[in-house]
C-alpha cells in the first residue's frame, strides 16, 4: 500500500464468495476448521497450506481466545508465505461456544489470515470488521440473513452507510 492510500475496505479482502450462513458447530475448533476448509474449497487458502493454517490458528486460539463480546468471534494468525490477507465470515445460527470474553456464544465469526511478512497489514481490516460489527444493525442484519449472499449484501451497505463517519 502506498504512502496516503485508503486501505483496502473489509468487503474488498472478504469477497463476494467468503461468507457462509451456517446452522451449527459442536464448538470453536470446529468452527474453525469449518471456516478454513470453506476457504481451502473456494481457492482462497492454498491446500498445500491447509494444515499448517489449521496449526497456526489452533496455536492462536489456544494462547488466548479470540471470542469477543456480543457474539463474535475473530480467530486469526500470520502464514508463511501466504501471497495476501484472507478472510471469511461465517454466522452460526444457533451459536458456538467459544470463551468469549462476555461467555456469550459466538454468532459471527470472521476469520483472518495474514501473510507473515506483513504481519501488521491485518490491522486496518481487522479494525474495520471491528467497527462494522460493533454496530448493533449490522449483527441483526447479518443474524437475520437468509443466504450466504445476504450476508455479503449487510457488509457492503454497512460500509457505504457508513463511508461518511
């Protein structure tokens, strides 16, 4: 990214393709192994990486949960060679437990992966995720989805609702 470049919008890493309306996980690790091998699926997550992906995410959740508050979830890790910033979103009808900071089950979980040599380019997306799913009408607009595209629809108009803040 060049010097004084608006970095790039969550939607923009997410992609149309990585959202999934989901019934249920039995826990977290599922939960993630789940998100992940949707991404491996679609192309975004080389498979050849799959695994080490999987053992760095587990080696992430294990050091400290990443369940937030208000039902999500933000698992993420840096991958050796990975060419750039992946993530997929995920909802959970029915709720994941997942050690949440406030012991609520996680509803929505965006997963990040980041590529090592750019560790800290996570964090302008990550933050703007955050942003978005602070605000309680985009959760109830992504809770109240009906298909995977319904999802991708709540995060575009949420950022355009939200462009002039």
């Amino acid at each position: 990214m060049s010097v004084g470049a608006q970095p790039p919008r969550f939607s923009q890493i997410l992609g149309r393709g990585s959202c999934w309306l989901l019934e249920s996980s039995r826990d977290k690790w599922t939960a993630i192994a789940d998100v992940l091998d949707r991404l491996v699926a679609n192309g975004r997550v080389p498979a050849a990486k799959r695994d080490a992906v999987h053992a760095g995410l587990l080696d992430r959740e294990r050091s400290m949960s990443t369940g937030m508050e208000r039902g999500i979830a933000l698992p993420h890790t840096a991958v050796e060679g990975l060419d750039q910033l992946v993530t997929g979103l995920a909802v959970f009808k029915q709720g994941v437990p997942f050690q949440s900071i406030d012991g609520a089950p996680a509803r929505i979980l965006v997963l990040l992966l980041i590529p090592k040599e750019r560790r800290l380019s996570y964090l302008p997306v990550l933050a703007d995720a955050a942003r978005l799913l602070s605000r309680e009408e985009v959760r109830t607009k992504l809770l109240g989805s009906t298909s995977d595209a319904d999802l991708y629809e709540a995060i575009t108009s949420a950022e355009g609702s939200s462009s002039g803040s």
